[in-house]
C-alpha cells in the first residue's frame, strides 16, 4: 500500500492527482534542559525543562488530472495529522515552512515539512462516559501511551466536588447550585464551559498537573453532586 496521510480528517489519497512519496522517520523528541556547572563541584547539575517541538519531513509528488489549487488548499491549514506508518496515532502539527508549488508543478514532486508537537495521541480511542447516582464514585481509566498524559474531563454537577487521582484528592471544584458543568483540561491548565467556552478557573481549586495520568491503570474518584463525567486524551506517546 503507497504512503498516505491524514490532515484533519481528510485522506490525502482523496485529494486527485496527489501522491506522498515517503513518510517521515519515527522517532523520539528531544529533552529540553538546562546545564549549569558550579565552581568546586565535580560534573554539572542537569534540569530538564520538557520536550522540544520538531519537524517532520516528506516528500509529495502529482500525477496526470491533478488540480494544483486542490493540493494547495489541502495544505493550506494547521491541525492534526495522521501518517501511514503510524495510522494509530495523530500529531498536533502547523505549518511553518513554505510549500515550492511552482517546483512541484515543473518536476512533480516537493518537500513538505510539518512542525509538530512532542507528543502524540490516540486516533482510535473514543471518549468515555461515566454516569453516577450517588454522592460518590469512581471509575477506572488506562493510560496505554508511554508517558503520563494530560486529559480533558468534563464534569456535570452542582454544588462542591472533590476529585481524588488514584486515592489523593488532587482537585476541589465549586458548581452552581443548580445542574451546571465545567471541562477541566490538564493541558492547557484550564477550566472553562463547555457550552459556552468562558472561563471557569475560579470555580478550580488545586495543582490541574496534579490530574495527570500515570501509565498504565488509573482510578479517578469523587465526592459531591455528579451526575457524569466524560474524559478523553486519556492516552500519550513520546
């Protein structure tokens, strides 16, 4: 099967006349970090800082029938993207560098270069739903990736609720008094609506890194007022 990509949702092998000619390598990003070296003592003292962005590479070519406006249009955009050789994850990517169309019209092939996020997530897991009765609950959630991941949970509710990470309260949130819900996303370290996007970090109490999911099984419980709750981006790669 030829090489393909996926931008957005949207299969490169649907676009006419456009072909990708390789994929680019997988590979790990690198660590951020800073050296320092003190006077007297021996070696250096290491902090790592996170992982660094990087660029992903390949090449694109057209065949007979191609619309050249199409192929433009097709990446023209910043998003998600999805590569052949990994059809079970996706990366956060934006365009930086420019695209030679006028090469890829004169010699029908091109460099396309997506600069990405270090981390990558999954294309085939859905989002979960829990509902509950009570005034406490739990449920279990798998962190397949290989690294701790940062979710987007959407509670819905009313009133006080403590969230509890694998037995250690990590976060206390306060809802309306009447049915209200509120998306907690420990990525961006926001709480806002999920209706109407606004923020909600008032509402939050606590360390939102708190919420990251260890590798492999993970139990999140509460106490208060909570009618559902729904997580997704449950899982991470580097």
């Amino acid at each position: 099967m030829r090489p393909y990509i996926v931008i957005n949702g949207k299969d490169s092998r649907s676009i006419e006349g456009l072909l990708i000619c390789s994929t680019p390598s997988i590979r790990k990003p690198l660590k951020r970090s800073n050296i320092e070296e003190i006077d007297g003592v021996d070696g250096d003292i290491i902090t790592i800082l996170g992982y660094s962005a990087y660029d992903k590479s390949f090449d694109i070519g057209l065949t007979k029938d191609y619309d050249i406006d199409e192929v433009i249009e097709y990446f023209n955009t910043s998003g998600t993207v999805i590569f052949s050789n990994e059809p079970d994850k996706y990366y956060n990517f934006t365009l930086l560098e420019a695209i030679d169309f006028e090469k890829l019209i004169r010699f029908k092939t091109a460099t396309v270069t997506m600069h990405v996020q270090p981390f990558k997530y999954s294309a085939i897991e859905s989002e979960r739903k829990f509902t509950f009765k009570d005034t406490e609950g739990s449920f279990k959630i798998k962190n397949s990736g290989n690294i701790e991941s940062k979710p987007l949970i959407t509670l819905e509710g009313s009133g006080a609720i403590n969230l509890y990470l694998n037995g250690v309260e990590v976060l206390a949130v306060q809802l309306d008094t009447s049915s209200s819900s509120i998306a907690i996303d420990v990525n961006s370290m926001n709480a806002y609506s999920p209706t109407s996007g606004a923020f909600l970090n008032r509402y939050v109490i606590g360390d939102y890194n708190a919420l990251m999911l260890k590798v492999g099984q993970n139990t999140i419980a509460f106490t208060g007022n909570v009618t559902n709750i729904s997580i997704k981006h449950y899982s991470r790669w580097i």
